[in-house]
C-alpha cells in the first residue's frame, strides 16, 4: 500500500512538473498591426521581416537630449548581451522624429552608438501623425511633437514582441533591467 502511494505520487509529481514549463509572467498580449516603413539602409522593412523573430523595439529619435542617450546605450549594452549569450534577439527603433530622421541620420546616430546593424533597424519614412497613432494603438505610448520645438514627448519603455508579432512585456529602457528582458527572451526562444 505504501510503495503505491509513493509511486502514485511520484506520478501526479512528475506530470505536474512536465506541465510547468516556463511562459512570461503577465504578458501583454498587445498583437501589433501590420506595418511597412524604411530603415536606416532606405529598404522597405516591416512586420512580416520579423515574422518567427523575436525582437526588442523602443521609440527614439536623434536629436533628442534627454531620455534618447540613455535608452540607446542601454540597447546596445543589451544587443551585446544577447549576443554573448547566444541570443537571437532582433531589434527595432521606431523614430519618433520621422522629418529629420532621414534613413542616412538614423544609421549615422546608431553607428556612433556602436550598434550592430545587421539585427537593428532603425525605422522612419512615416508622418508624425502615423507613428504617433502607431504607438498609441499596438504599443500604448505616445510619440508626439508638440509645435514650437524640437523635442518629442514619448515612451520610454523596451517592449519584448514574440515570433507571432504579439508585444509580451514591456521594460523600463531608463532604467534597465537587462536581467528581466533577457530571461524572457530565453524563454521566449524556447518556444521555437
């Protein structure tokens, strides 16, 4: 009777952990529309060049003098990261400044980063008006340039999207926790 129990419960046990396997804790679940812009090679780049990738986006623009600096320090720090682990991770950074964004502005302001443009694009080739309705309506945040300046008002958060094009979660870019982002990637990639 005993030996029964044990192994029954050993049993139940053993297909309790087969049906734990690791997902994103609280995931957004924030299905992103289809999009074409232009990276910073002037190509045609969208969603379906990310279909079955996962990949890391932010909202940033070049000229921008406060939160810009360190968000894409921050992503290059990551992108390394990835990197050294093995990771694949693509990532995309939607200006929010399309007029002076040109393509050439944008791989310049990477290049001195010292982004590794073969899994970054940076996007533009959009009115201000289209990337601000784009943020609002698949990554709920603004990317908004009020007149009489040179400045953008707009999120500061990375978002993690899965091979399905679906945002999973979203990360404070300020104030990074790489360790976070890159667990959910891996897990994330294990499900491939």
């Amino acid at each position: 009777m005993r030996k029964t129990f044990w192994i029954s419960s050993l049993l139940l046990f053993s297909l309790l952990l087969a049906g734990c396997g690791q997902a994103i804790e609280d995931p957004l679940n924030w299905e992103i529309e289809d999009f074409t812009f232009t990276n910073h090679e002037n190509e045609e780049f969208g969603l379906a060049d990310l279909k079955g990738e996962v990949w890391l986006a932010d909202f940033v623009f070049t000229n921008c003098t406060t939160v810009c600096l360190p968000m894409t320090s921050n992503m290059v720090d990551l992108q390394q990261q990835f990197k050294d682990q093995g990771l694949d991770v693509k990532i995309v950074s939607f200006s929010v400044d399309p007029a002076v964004d040109k393509p050439e502005v944008l791989k310049s302001y990477a290049e001195n980063y010292g982004a590794d443009l073969s899994s970054w694009n940076l996007l533009t080739g959009y009115s201000p008006e289209t990337i601000d309705k784009f943020a609002m309506e698949n990554f709920q945040t603004l990317a908004r340039k009020p007149e009489n300046t040179d400045q953008v008002i707009h999120g500061t958060y990375f978002y993690l999207v899965d091979q399905n094009g679906v945002v999973m979660k979203d990360y404070d870019g300020v104030n990074l926790s790489a360790g976070d982002i890159i667990a959910d990637a891996k897990i994330l990639l294990s499900e491939e």
